[in-house]
C-alpha cells in the first residue's frame, strides 16, 4: 500500500496549496490512502467544518485534528456527521467524535487512522496516550483486522513523539508526529517494521515563525509583549508530510521518505 501524511495546514495558504497540488500527488504517486492534519487550517486555530469538506474533495481519505480540535465551534457539530474526520483518542471523555477509525481504500483493504495528544509541555493536561493507543492497536491487529495502520502522535516534545514510536513498533505501519510545524530529518522504518517521523512539519509558508506572519511574533519575542494577533503567512507554500509504502502481508513499512513539496524547502518525494 502506498500512504502519504500531510502535516498540519496552515490557514488559507495551507488549505489552497493542498487543493491544488494534493490530486496531483495521488496520480503520479498512486496513492492508495492520504491523511492530512488539518487543525490549523481555519485562520490558523482549529479547523470549520466547511474547510474541512474542503481538505477532503482534494484528496484526503481522513483529517486529523488535534488540542486545538474545537477552536472552531462548528466542529463539534461537523465531527459528527463526517466519520472522517478525527479528534484525538485522549482528548476528553465525552468530547464528540471519534479518536480512531478504520477505513477501506480503493481496494478493499483496511487501514487503521488513530491520533493521541501527548502530555509534555502542552497546555492542558490530557490522559495517558500509550494506554490509549495500546487498547486501540490490540483492537486492530496489524496484518490480521487492518493490512495498515496510522497514528498521528500530536505533541511538543520529540522525545515523546520518540517514546510512542517505540512503543507502536512492529503493531502500526506507520507513527508520525505533528503540531510543532518543523519537519525533522529523523525518518525510518524502527527496528520492528513500523515507520517513524518525529515532525512531518506543516503545510504552509516558511518564511515565517510556525506558519504565522513573522511581526508579531517577534515583537512578543523581543519587547515580551503583544500588540496585535497571529496571522498565518500566505505566500509561497510548502506541503510537508512523509511517503510510506507497506507490505498488506504484515502491514510493515517498507519504504519512507520525506515530503516536501514546492515552496521556499528543499524539495523531496518518492
């Protein structure tokens, strides 16, 4: 199976650089199943219902979201009438919406989609993700119930990101961190087959801080105060992600590579 993650979209750059690019991508890649995070993707915090339609008739076969899940209030209605769309497993009890499905792609064949927040150094404090992930993984055996599997670990810190890696090893296709927005040139297959990307970066304009105009951002920096709000940067975008291609057999990786695709990054693909 050929699987490609998009990092998180940033704004209206974001959301249109994946409109126009992301079809072509699953032509001349022949992608089998695309998840995009789309949880900054609606001015930057959270993610509209109507933008997130829009993120799925591009390409995308699922969207993650994230802690800013229901920043956009609508969400809370839209996640539950669109199974595709997916909040973190350990988010809240009672949040609405679902942490973890499995889908089918073209072909018939399984594939698991799971998100986790971590815990280190984000702003709230959200339940234990290995618990979480360990119940869903063994719900879904790789290469037995799914030919795939997918998790979204969407936290700060990479030793983290690192630890989840580790422990879904040889039981999901494939574990990528997101919501920092800088790719990391840390992508492999781990010793038990599962391929591991602590950053896939983010879908958005790099020259600027995290995605977002870069004034403000600097004059909090440097006077320690703030004077207008964030905006995302729209100008020459980049999608960032990672490429896996699995075996259906076992559902093991057996390939990853880096995603950067058009704006100010160097390039790289399959």
């Amino acid at each position: 199976m050929k699987l490609l993650f998009l990092g998180d979209v940033m704004g209206r750059g974001g959301r249109r650089a994946v409109a126009e690019r992301l079809p072509g991508l699953r032509s001349e890649w022949g992608l089998d199943f695309v998840v995009v995070n789309g949880e900054n993707a609606t001015g930057g915090m959270g993610l509209s219902g109507e933008h997130a339609q829009g993120l799925l008739e591009a390409g995308a076969d699922c969207v993650t979201l994230g802690d800013h899940a229901f920043d956009q209030k609508d969400m809370l209605r839209a996640i539950e009438g669109e199974p595709r769309i997916l909040r973190p497993l350990n988010f809240a009890k009672g949040a609405p919406g679902r942490g973890h499905r499995v889908f089918s792609d073209a072909r018939g064949r399984k594939v698991l989609v799971a998100q986790v927040l971590g815990q280190v150094f984000m702003k709230r404090a959200f339940d234990d993700p290995f618990s979480a992930l360990d119940a869903t993984l063994r719900a879904h055996v790789l290469g037995g119930a799914v030919q795939a599997a997918i998790v979204d670990i969407h936290c700060e810190a990479t030793s983290e990101k690192m630890g989840v890696g580790h422990f879904c090893d040889g039981r999901a296709s494939l574990v990528v961190g997101t919501h920092t927005h800088i790719p990391t040139a840390d992508a492999q297959i781990l010793p038990g087959g599962t391929a591991y990307l602590s950053d896939a970066g983010m879908c958005g304009d790099y020259d600027s801080v995290i995605g977002m105009e870069k004034e403000e951002p600097l004059r909090r920096f440097v006077t320690g105060m703030a004077k207008g709000r964030f905006s995302p940067a729209m100008a020459d975008v980049t999608l960032s992600g990672v490429y896996v291609e699995t075996d259906d057999r076992t559902g093991h990786a057996t390939r990853i590579e880096m995603v950067r695709q058009g704006g100010r990054l160097a390039q790289a693909g399959p």
